[in-house]
C-alpha cells in the first residue's frame, strides 16, 4: 500500500524551513540581524493559517492548484535559506561561514524539498527520470561539499580570513 502525499505537506514543509530559520537566526546572533528571528515566525504562523484556510477555500480548486499554492510557500521558504547563505557569504564578507551553511543547511533543505516534490510528482507518472538526476546531483553535490569544507581546507581559509 502506498501513501500519498496531500499537497498541504509542502506548506507544512515550509513551516517548518521557516522554523528552523528562526531557531538558527537566534542561535547565530552575532551573524544576523536581531529582527530576523521574529520575521521568520511571523512567515511560519503565516503558513499555518495558509494550511487552515487552504482547508476551507482552496478545496474548491482541486489538488493541482492547491499542489502549486503549496509549493511556492515552501520555495519562498527555501529562497530565504538560500538568501541568509548569500547573506553571510557578500555582506558579512564570512565566506567559510557561508561554505559550512551551504553544506550544513541549505543543501540538505533544498534535497529534501526537492526529494518529497519528485515523490508527489511520480504518483502521477510511472518513472521519472528527475528522481535519478536528483540523486546523482546529490551524490555529486554531498562530495563536493564534503571535499570543500575538510578540515585542512578550513584551517586554511580560517588563516586567510585571520590575517585580514
């Protein structure tokens, strides 16, 4: 027996990218703006009064327009990761920061979404051949990040950041 996945997943999804965003934006104080946390609370409750008027007013449109409405509040939740990455990496001028948060948030954020999208989009198809360049471009990306961020090339860039 197979379970399918609801379109409102994905908005759940995106509430909890929002979260995590916000647990991590308090956590790294010192690296962002103080409002941040709450604005990404703020998004976060935003989803979820999405996902209880979804309920009541988007049923009437079918899962195809409910699956897209989702689905762009879990993208505006992921270009947010992606916007704190870049954020830390061009103002803050932390690029091994950046690299770490690359490796440590945003690329398992943006597999896993697109992982459970591929998952939604194969109910409807027999094979797709986007799970498989998803996971050879995840293999692919998984290494390089973890060739990127070894400890000799950290303790290298750590010097170079150092003498600046």
């Amino acid at each position: 027996m197979t379970l399918s996945l609801l379109p409102e997943f994905f908005a759940f999804l995106g509430v909890d990218v929002f979260v995590a965003m916000s647990l991590l934006s308090c956590l790294l104080d010192d690296h962002f703006p103080k409002t941040l946390p709450y604005i990404f609370q703020a998004a976060a409750i935003g989803g979820y009064v999405h996902i209880l008027i979804s309920k009541e007013f988007l049923a009437l449109f079918g899962d195809y327009m409910r699956f897209w409405y989702c689905v762009l509040y879990l993208a505006v939740a992921l270009a947010n990761v992606i916007a704190m990455n870049i954020y830390l990496a061009l103002i803050k001028k932390q690029w091994v920061a950046a690299k770490v948060f690359s490796g440590a948030v945003v690329f398992p954020a943006v597999f896993v979404s697109a992982f459970f999208i591929s998952n939604y989009a194969t109910q409807f198809a027999e094979f797709n051949f986007f799970q498989l360049a998803m996971i050879v471009s995840a293999l692919v990306l998984g290494l390089s990040v973890a060739v990127l961020v070894s400890p000799k090339f950290l303790k290298k860039q750590w010097k170079k950041e150092v003498r600046r």
